[in-house]
C-alpha cells in the first residue's frame, strides 16, 4: 500500500495565531503535493521558551479546531504539536491528528529532562501509545525525546504501525544533529517500520538569534525506511519533504530480519 505524506519543517513564533497561518499555508503546500498526511513538529502551536500554561488549550478550543477546520477543507490528515492543560498546572505536550477520517491526539510520554532541559517541570507525561490508520496505513505517533526509546516503537509496531511519525523541537549542540539522523534510522530498524521524524527548522536558519538551552529545533526532518535507507531530508531551513512510501516493503523486510519475533526482552 502506497502512502504519500509530507514533513513541514517550519520554525514556531510565539504567537499561535501567527503559527495558525503557517499551518493553513504548508497544508495547502501538501496538498498541491499530493501528500494524504502532513506532519507538523512539536510546538507547532507555540515554541518552547515561553509560559506553556498560559497558551494551552483544551482538544476542543479554538486553535485545535482551526486545525481541524484546515484538515477538513484540505481533505487530509494533519498531525501538528500543541499544549493542552493538564490538570495539575502543568501542561501535556499533546500532538493532534485529525482529518481524513481521523481525530484523536498522543500525549509525550517521555519527557526531555535531559542536556540541562527539565521539561517535567511544566509538562506531565502521556502514558497511552497510539497507532492509527490514514488511508489503511497503521500509523504510529512520537514526539521527540520518546525517539531515544526503542521500545515505544517496538510497541507502535506490535500495535500496527507500518510508519512512525515523530513530531520534534530537537536541542541544539555538538553532535545533537547526528544523534538525530541517527536515531531516526536506528528506531526504524529496531521495529521494522518507517519513520517520518519532523523537527523544528533552526531559528537561526529563519533569520532569528535565540539564545539558551531552551530546544528550539535544529532542522534536519527525516524519513528512513524499515531497512534505515534515507528516503528524503531536509537542511537547517524551513521546508517541505514530500516522500512516497510503499507498506510491502514493511512486510518483506520482517520476512528477512523478524527483530519482532526475535527479541527476547
């Protein structure tokens, strides 16, 4: 089963209408491409850096349903990263997905407490992995951090999932761009699927000077396919990366490396 999806490595602001018209503008940009799913980064609704419980909004506010409001006009799936309030001041770093027959959402379950970051402060974990169908193709769903744990994606497969999308703000620093690339190739071999990673673009590939520790994405959005072949990548910029996928191939390589059936832990 073919499969036509794009990644929108766009750089947020932190205004959320403002991020609402990128949205409008990269989903017109898939469907003249063709795509049937478009795949937005984390915090596409308002970058990290910034008060988080101030701006989060429950599933069916205003800026949820402007993006399902987009979808439904394009005729697609959209998966875009947003905040929604968590009930014990915090937040969830939630990714919505809807459109195309699809609305329903996967909340973060590991948290960045990482590299000098301490997401956990203002965000609770998910718990709940989630595999979906667009257009008959098992799609599993990760955000970021959750890409340095093999097992989620070991789980997403053992749940149906023939492509992963992973939504990201990646942090910047020495080697972080690797680690990356790397992790996203390596998450498709350990379960056999394809994964579409989508960062951030770097805000200072946007003309932006940000300073901290605060990750604000390093560009560099992915898709390698079961075997950790390089299907198509972006660069530091914004951009958009429009790859077709074929599931039988997903099938023909768990025939030769059955890494599911074999695992022992």
């Amino acid at each position: 089963m073919m499969l036509r999806l794009s990644l929108a490595q766009i750089t947020s602001s932190i205004d959320p209408e403002a991020n609402l018209e990128s949205v409008e503008k990269q989903v017109s940009a898939a469907v003249d491409a063709g795509a049937r799913l478009v795949v937005f980064p984390e915090a596409t609704m308002q970058r990290f850096g910034g008060p988080l419980a101030s701006v989060a909004q429950p599933l069916d506010g205003p800026w949820a349903d402007a993006v399902r409001g987009c979808a439904a006009r394009a005729g697609i799936t959209v998966v875009a990263g947003m905040f929604t309030p968590s009930g014990d001041g915090r937040v969830r770093n939630t990714l919505l997905v809807t459109g195309g027959g699809v609305d329903t959402h996967y909340d973060k379950i590991h948290l960045y407490d990482a590299f000098g970051f301490a997401e956990s402060d203002t965000v609770a974990p998910g718990a709940d992995p989630l595999v979906v169908s667009v257009d008959g193709v098992g799609v599993g769903f990760a955000t970021c951090y959750d890409i340095r744990f093999p097992g989620l994606f070991q789980t997403l497969a053992d749940r149906g999932a023939a492509l992963t999308v992973v939504a990201a703000s990646w942090g910047a620093g020495p080697g972080k761009i690797d680690q990356w690339t790397l992790l996203a190739r390596a998450r498709a071999l350990d379960s056999t699927t394809f994964v579409a990673a989508c960062d951030q673009a770097d805000p200072a590939a946007s003309g932006e000077n940000v300073q901290g520790t605060t990750p604000l994405g390093v560009g560099h959005s992915i898709v390698s396919s079961p075997t950790g072949t390089i299907l198509g990548q972006l660069d530091s910029g914004p951009g958009l990366l429009t790859v077709d996928i074929d599931t039988t191939l997903v099938t023909q390589v768990r025939k030769t490396l059955p890494v599911l059936v074999n695992r022992q832990f």
